[in-house]
C-alpha cells in the first residue's frame, strides 16, 4: 500500500468500509479493467503464497519480510547473487585501537534487466538498463540497498483516475 492508503485504511471501522477500501485497492491496480479477473491480484497473491514459504523468519510470513516485499512487488530475481560484505565491527572497547575491527556479513544480491521488470516500473527508471537490490542476510534479513526501488514499483502499479 501507499502511504496515503495505509492512512486511509488505518481509519476505516466496519467490513463493509474495509471491503470497499480493497475493491478500490485492486481496480485501481487492475492493468486491464474492461477484461474479467484481475491479473495484478492473481499475481500478488501467487507471489505472497512463495514468499510466506521461501522467506518467513521466526513468527513473521514471509511476505511481511524485506525479501518477500521485494518478490511480491518485483517478481523472482533475473540473477542472484550469494556473498560476504565487509563491515566494521566496532564495540566500545575498540574506542582505543588503531585499528577497526571487521566482520564478514552474509549477503544476497538480486539483480533484474529492465526487460523482466513489470513494465510500469520499467518505464519509470529513466534508462537504467538494471535495478540491484541488497540484503544482509542474517536471523533477520534487511534490505540495505535498493528500498527505493520497491518504493517506485508500488508506486507505478496504481493507475491513475
């Protein structure tokens, strides 16, 4: 949801209003509104479905994770890639030291052509020819580049009135 609609809904008190809210919700996103069923919502809850699987961490689904944000809004990676980052490791004891301490952090990189982007994100990327996202993965994993990404991808899915 945008941030407007989270506002909305946050205000909403009965079924019935919150009913109305989602068939808004999905026409609003529906690529093809003159044709019957609605292929932004099937895909969105085929893509909940394998990130409440793939991705749930403890007590959270797996959609409701920074990686299975990314897989509803984006789709499955064109390439991804498994790593270790450098980071500083700093503790307060190490105030003194000359020099820092490291750890080597798990990450994954998702990496997309502009041709397996939904098109609505692709025409708003102003000639990237590829959009990275990345994770330190860990107990919880975190998204640490790319947020603005997914950002614009919810954006662009809302057809305007």
């Amino acid at each position: 949801m945008l941030p407007a609609e989270v506002r909305e809904f946050e205000r909403l008190h009965s079924d019935a209003e919150v009913s109305l809210f989602a068939e808004e919700f999905w026409r609003r996103r529906d690529p093809e509104p003159e044709v019957e069923g609605n292929p932004a919502r099937d895909r969105f809850r085929e893509r909940v479905t394998a990130a409440d699987r793939l991705y749930a961490e403890g007590s959270v689904r797996g959609s409701l994770t920074d990686r299975g944000r990314a897989l509803v809004l984006l789709g499955p990676p064109s390439l991804l890639r498994a790593g270790r980052r450098t980071s500083p490791a700093w503790r307060p004891a190490d105030a003194r030291r000359e020099s820092m301490p490291v750890r080597r952090i798990p990450v994954e990189t998702w990496e997309y052509g502009v041709g397996d982007l939904p098109p609505h994100l692709a025409a708003r990327l102003d000639g990237a020819r590829a959009v990275s996202l990345t994770f330190e993965v860990g107990d919880r994993t975190r998204l640490v580049e790319g947020g603005d990404y997914l950002q614009l991808a919810a954006e662009a899915m809302v057809r305007l009135p």
